[in-house]
C-alpha cells in the first residue's frame, strides 16, 4: 500500500470526477482540480463564497459549486478555464443543487422544498417543478438519463411523478374514457312522416384522453366485516409475448393497469367510466380487449388505445369477450346474443359486425 501527498482541504469536500482523471477538492473559496496520477494542480478557480457542495457533470467537463447560504451556484469549466456560469436562486433559497445526467442541466431545489428550479446551460432557459418532498433522496434518474422520478408532497399525500428530461414535462402513464354526447342544432331535426315511429336518438361517443398526472382513480371502500371484501387484485393476465401483465384492482373497479415485465415498472393505466367486466389478451400479439359491461369495445396496445361502438338495434351489452386464435375478430358476448367482431388492421376495428340472436 502506497500514500501519496497529503493536501489540505476544508468541509470534506473532496470527489473524483466520473472519467477518473481528476479529483477536486475544497478550501474554503477556492475549488482546485489535480491529476488523479501525479496530484498536479490543473486549475484552481475562485469563487464568491465558502463552497459547501461540489460536483461533476456526468462527462466530467464541468464542476458546480454551491454557496447555499447565499443561494448561489457558480458552475467551472475544464476545458475552458476563462468561462463560468452563476445561477442566483435570489429570495427563494438553496437548499440542494445537482446535475442532470445530460451535464448541461442543474436542479436547483429552494429552501422550504418549495420548488426545483431547472437551468440550462445551453439554452438559458428556465423551467419550474413544485411540491419536491423533503427528504434524503428524493431525486433519481434511468440509466438512459431520459426519465427523472421525483417524489412529492402535496395535499398532505406523497407521489412519485416521472418526468421527460429533454423538456421537464410529465411522463403522460394514463389513459381517460370520456364520452360526450352529440350536440343537435336546429337544423339537424327532423320530423317523421306521419305514423312513422320516432327513429334513435343518436347515442353518446367515448374517447379516451390523456389525463393529467398524477391522478385520482375512483375508489370503493371495502366491507371489511364481510368475509372476502372486494379489496386487492381480483384479475389478471399476461401477454402473449410475456411483455406485459394486466391487472384490476377489486377496490379501483374501473382501471386496468398495464405493467411492463421486463422493466418491471408502471406501464399505462386505462379508467373507464363503469367498472370493468373483464379484459383478454389478443392470443398473436399485445392487443388488450376490455369490456365494462356496455355497449363498447375498448382496445388497447403500447401504440395507444381506443373505444369502439358495437353496431346493432338497441344497446349491445358486452358482458364477456373471448378472441379467436389467429387474432383476427373476437365473438363479443351480452346476455341473450353474440356479436362477431372483425379486426381489419392493428390500429382499427372494422365495422363489419353481424348479430346472431337466439345464442346464449
């Protein structure tokens, strides 16, 4: 075991950049860059204020300095000595400060937790995320630096929301049924000839939305004095591929869940307006049937999902489902008929239905 030279440094500060090459150390104001191999000074930079944080970007280009109790960062570059950056958080507060995993990025967080506040050093932007919890590790990214999860308290409740690194926007990991109903002008109405019976009214559409996270999922409180309370998962299935599984939750009847196996993470959530009947995986591909009990389809894959009207006189109850082998159509099952449906492509479902009575 060999010791090299001993130098002197203030508040341990002291790491080694993510190459290896350099360590960097504190003394007070100053921040001082050596070669990992001979302890050579390679740059030594001043800064405003007695340093309590230091840190490299993910490329080892560049170092940040934080001066928390003037709420400052100044941030150093390696190859270019003469340029340097200061971030003044003002008013609000510094309390933490890090590096994105693209290097060209710092997260400021203020005092009280009340906000991380994202600087570019590319393109001097600023972007804001509210409600960071107070805690040892709230911050973590994906190896692939494209996703940040953040935890957070709001309304007295902790989250977890995951955030696009390339513009610090939401992760948008659900999916909202929504049905409006057909808006008749004057000049849409018409009236039968006489001893016509009045024909349908023209029934509501469903669509799905992109909701907002995070969100609040329609839940049942549970009898628990009743033996096996509707509580937990009550449904389950895989994909045909093994890639993904859904689930429902008794207790949160009107989502399906979609869970990535491989990743071993959230995929999608579905809500839909009534609870959900039951769901089947397409037997060729991850093509997922849903059906609520009404007179729609509902299908979803990783490219997005959609809700069907089952054509026919009256309402169509789809109470079951069940595919065909090659994945090609589905019989569509109510109480007293069967409803064969036909898929033409993967993203669409044709409207080529016929109704067979008198089956049960």
């Amino acid at each position: 075991m060999n010791f090299s030279e001993v130098f002197k440094l203030s508040s341990l500060l002291c790491k080694f950049s993510p190459d290896g090459k350099y360590l960097a150390s504190c003394v007070q104001y100053r921040l001082v860059v050596r070669d990992v191999n001979t302890l050579q000074i390679l740059q030594l930079y001043t800064c405003l204020d007695q340093i309590q944080h230091i840190e490299w970007s993910a490329d080892s280009l560049f170092i940040l300095c934080a001066m928390y109790k003037r709420g400052l960062v100044q941030v150093w570059s390696l190859e270019q000595p003469e340029w340097h950056c200061k971030i003044d958080e003002g008013s609000a507060g510094l309390v933490a400060s890090c590096w994105s995993p693209d290097g060209r990025h710092i997260l400021n967080t203020t005092e009280f937790h009340l906000r991380i506040t994202v600087w570019s050093l590319c393109t001097k932007s600023v972007s804001y995320i509210k409600y960071p919890k107070a805690c040892l590790q709230g911050i973590t990214f994906t190896r692939d630096g494209r996703y940040m999860a953040l935890a957070e308290r709001r309304d007295c409740k902790d989250y977890v929301s995951i955030f696009v690194c390339s513009d610090w926007q939401l992760l948008r990991v659900v999916y909202k049924e929504a049905e409006k109903s057909p808006q008749l002008g004057l000049g849409c109405l018409s009236f039968p000839p006489p001893g016509a019976g009045a024909g349908p009214l023209p029934s509501s559409e469903s669509k799905y939305e992109i909701a907002s996270v995070p969100v609040s999922l329609q839940t049942l409180k549970p009898v628990t004095d009743r033996a096996n309370p509707k509580i937990g998962i009550g449904m389950l299935a895989f994909s045909p591929d093994s890639y993904f599984l859904a689930t429902r939750n008794d207790n949160i009847p009107n989502a399906v869940w979609v869970w990535d196996i491989q990743k071993l993470r959230l995929f999608a959530v579905l809500e839909q307006l009534s609870p959900v009947r039951t769901f089947q995986w397409d037997p060729q591909q991850p093509r997922l049937a849903i059906c609520t009990g009404g007179s729609r389809l509902y299908l979803w894959s990783p490219a997005g999902c959609m809700s069907v009207q089952v054509p026919g006189e009256g309402d169509f109850a789809v109470l079951s489902l069940c595919w065909h082998l090659s994945g090609d159509s589905m019989a569509l099952l109510s109480k007293d008929h069967v409803c064969l449906c036909f898929l033409e492509t993967e993203a669409s479902v044709s409207t080529a239905c016929r109704q067979l009575g008198g089956h049960t």
